[in-house]
C-alpha cells in the first residue's frame, strides 16, 4: 500500500478471507450480520447503496435479494472476485478507484455501507469523511468497540491469530469516537446492533453452530449482547 492509496478491501475480498465464514458457524455469522443490516435500512426499500470496500460480498446477496440498487466500489479489480455471480448478470455494479477519494459526485446513492473495513484502516476517518460524502440519506458502517471484550483484543490476539491463521492487527473503536467523527460531517445515530456477546474467533475455536445460537441466545435474552457486544453496526443518517 502506498502512503496514499488504502487497499485494506484486497485481503477481505480474497478466498483465504472468507473460509473463515465457512461452514455452520460461519453461516451463522453472515446470517447475523444480514439479518441486522436488513433491519437497519428497512426505512429505505429499494434504496441506492454503495458497499465501499464490499469485496467480501457478505451483504451483497441479502441486498439485492431484498430489492436494493447495489454498487459493489473496490480498490482493485481483483475485490470483484466474489460478487461477480451479481456483477456478471447485472444484478449489481462493480466499481474500482481509490476508497477515499470516489469519482461519484456528493449524495450520489442513498445509502452508503461500509463493513470489514473501518478498524484496518490507517486513515479511518478520511473513509468517515468520503461515505458521508456520497450518502444522501444514511451511512452504515461496522466496528469493533472498545465496549466488549475487544478491549483486551492485544492480549488475546495471539490467541484469535491461532484460530484464524492470518489475522491482522485492528482497532478498536470507543463508540463515542466514531459518532463523535459522523457528528462532525452532520450525522446522527438512529440505529445500533451490536452482534455478538462472545468473540467470533472463540466460535470459531468451537465450531459449533449450535453452541454458538445457544450462548448468543442466552446473552441475547439478558440484555448482556445489546450492552456489550461486538462487532457494532452503526446507521447515522444526515442531520434534517
């Protein structure tokens, strides 16, 4: 990567990335994570959206399948590998170009979403500035926060690198961070779903997709997910 160029999209649209979803406990996890991102733009039907960084096409089925003018925006044409089943029958659009710095006009899609990106990022916020920039009405994005157990992610990195083979350090965000970087370009939260109480490489250590809905099931139903789960997704919308 060049000190101007972020290309973080190139490993999470790769086939060595999504085996870690593979498999029931990875079904599940993308079944949470669709399930979620379907709820939150749900005041939008048939809304233009715009999945920076979306290589990993883990949203850009349900969106379509649900009706949503999807643009797939890569930083490099291999990140259409895994939406190319979309692209290729023009039920979506691929699009490639620098993450922060899009060829689109302002307020070009409706909606822009924004996931496995934001905590690999040297320059998250200049990614804040540049989806604000092209939403017309909302933004959607995911993070990790400091606010579960990822805030003694350094300790059990080695532990989750383990699991994964080729993770990567990331950062974690305090909640009040990221609103305070929407506030700032004139968005507000309205939306918030926090998706898993447990560490997803602890899942993964498990594989048990029926140990997994059990233990986030139960933390589900005692409020403990909604208070401290991680990844978050967060929707703000633009300010009047």
């Amino acid at each position: 990567m060049t000190a101007s160029r972020e290309d973080a999209d190139v490993e999470t649209s790769s086939d060595a990335y999504a085996r870690r979803f593979a498999g029931p406990v990875g079904d599940y996890f993308l079944k949470v994570q669709a399930e979620a991102t379907l709820e939150l733009l749900r005041p939008w039907p048939g809304a233009s959206v715009v999945e920076v960084g979306g290589g990993h096409g883990q949203v850009t089925g349900p969106l379509v399948e649900s009706g949503y003018d999807v643009t797939v925006f890569g930083s490099d044409p291999s990140c259409e590998r895994r939406v190319r089943e979309w692209t290729e029958t023009g039920r979506a659009r691929f699009a490639t170009g620098d993450l922060l710095h899009a060829s689109w006009p302002d307020r070009s899609f409706d909606v822009a979403l924004s996931y496995r990106l934001l905590p690999h990022l040297h320059r998250w916020d200049a990614l804040v500035a540049e989806l604000t920039r092209l939403a017309r009405v909302a933004v959607v994005v995911d993070y990790p926060t400091g606010r579960s157990v990822n805030a003694i992610s350094r300790w059990l990195f080695g532990l989750k690198k383990g699991v994964e083979g080729d993770t990567r350090p990331f950062t974690v965000f305090a909640d009040a961070d990221v609103e305070r970087a929407f506030a700032g370009r004139g968005f507000v939260p309205t939306g918030r779903q926090a998706q898993f109480l447990f560490p997803m490489a602890l899942h993964r250590a498990a594989g048990s997709a029926g140990l997994t809905r059990a233990l986030e099931g139960a933390g589900a139903a005692l409020g403990l997910r909604r208070a401290f789960g991680s990844p978050v997704i967060l929707r703000v919308e633009r300010r009047g």
